[in-house]
C-alpha cells in the first residue's frame, strides 16, 4: 500500500461525527503515515477551543484559519489529514484537497446523531433541534462531499479498524483509474 500511495496524502471529509479523526488515527498507523487533523492544529494555534473561537470570533474566522490550516498542510507527504466537516464549503479548500486523495466517510443521520448527542464540542450542533440541523447541513454539503474520490458509507455495527481496512483495501482500485 505504501508503495502504491507513493506519498500521495489521504485527505478525510464528511459530516460531524462521521469518524475523521477517529479512523484517520487508524488509517496513518496502518500506513506509517503522520496524522494530522485540522481542528486540533487551529485549536492549538489559537489556544481556545472550537466553541471558544466560533464565539469570540465568528465563523468566518473559524473558516479562514480552517483554509490557512489545508493549504499549509498540503505542502507535506505522507499525512493522514483529517478535517472539518465544514472544509467543503470553501470553493478554494478543494484546490488543496485535490493534492491527494480524498475520501468521503459518510453515516446515516441516526448514527450521527447517536454518537454526538452528549457531546457539546461542536458549536454548530448547539441547537435545541440537533436532528434538523444535522439534516440541513447535509442537504447543503453533500453535492460538495460527493466530489470526493472514494465514497465509504458506514454502517451502525462498523468499527473504525474494519473501515480503515475498508478504505485501504479499496484505495488501489481508485488508483488504478486515476
Ligand atoms: N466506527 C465507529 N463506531 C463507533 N463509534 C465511533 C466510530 N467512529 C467514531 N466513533 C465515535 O464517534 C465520535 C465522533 O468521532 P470523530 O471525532 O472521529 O468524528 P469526526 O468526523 O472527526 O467529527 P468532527 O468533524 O466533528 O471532527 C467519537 O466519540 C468517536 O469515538
Ligand atoms: O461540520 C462543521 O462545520 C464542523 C466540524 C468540526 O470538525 C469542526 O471543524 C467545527 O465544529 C465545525
Ligand atoms: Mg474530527
């Protein structure tokens, strides 16, 4: 596999909660990759959380230290990058993501919702009606997210090791037509 990837980076993309960062650990292990994920180096550059930045400062902010964040990454081989599920939204993010593959990790709402319910990490599901909002920021991303070059849909019994097999063993497929 590492040699087929020839130090091609793995870019993950997908909603909240779909297992990015999760999976992403796995797949850079596997692979001997390092990992990256886009929330924790922004998290750490600014020295607040999400909630924090997203309040003091906006979402706009949030957005362009998201893209600062891709773009210098994008510089670098052999990362697993996880991002934000928001990074699609940015007509020039993709200009970055295009430097390596990109693999869409894409669950059903209720596993969605099931996983995050306790979870008070995101600032965008801080709304009474979780299920609504997860739902229109899907309608809203999914034309961008299905740009992506392997499409991984997950099931409710999945664990991150059985899809970061998955994807591993499907990436030469999607190598081969490239
Ligand atoms: N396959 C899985 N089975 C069960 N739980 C999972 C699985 N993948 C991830 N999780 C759990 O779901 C939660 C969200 O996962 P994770 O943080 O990896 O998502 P993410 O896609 O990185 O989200 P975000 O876009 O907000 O960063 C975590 O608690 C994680 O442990
Ligand atoms: O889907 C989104 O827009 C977000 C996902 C998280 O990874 C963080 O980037 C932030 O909470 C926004
Ligand atoms: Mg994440």
């Amino acid at each position: 596999m590492i040699d087929i990837l020839k130090g091609v980076n793995l870019y993950l993309i997908g909603m909240m909660g779909v297992g990015k960062t999760t999976v992403g650990k796995l797949l850079a292990e596997e692979i001997g990759y390092r990992f990256v994920d886009t929330d924790e180096v922004i998290v750490k550059a600014a020295g607040k959380s999400i909630n924090e930045i997203f309040t003091e400062n906006g979402e706009p902010e949030f957005r362009k230290l998201e893209g600062d964040v891709l773009a210098q990454v994008c510089a670098y081989t052999k990362l697993v990058v996880a991002t934000g599920g928001g990074v699609v939204m940015q007509q020039q993010n993709w200009s970055y993501l295009h430097h390596g593959l990109i693999i869409w990790l894409d669950a059903p709402i209720q596993i969605i919702l099931q996983r995050l319910a306790a979870d008070n990490t995101r600032p965008l599901l801080q709304d009474a009606d979780m299920e609504s909002k997860l739902r229109s920021l899907l309608e809203q991303r999914q034309p961008m997210y299905s740009q992506a070059d392997l499409h991984i849909t997950i099931s409710a019994t999945e664990t991150p090791e059985e899809i970061a097999t998955r994807i591993l063993a499907t990436i030469p497929s999607i190598l081969k037509q490239q």
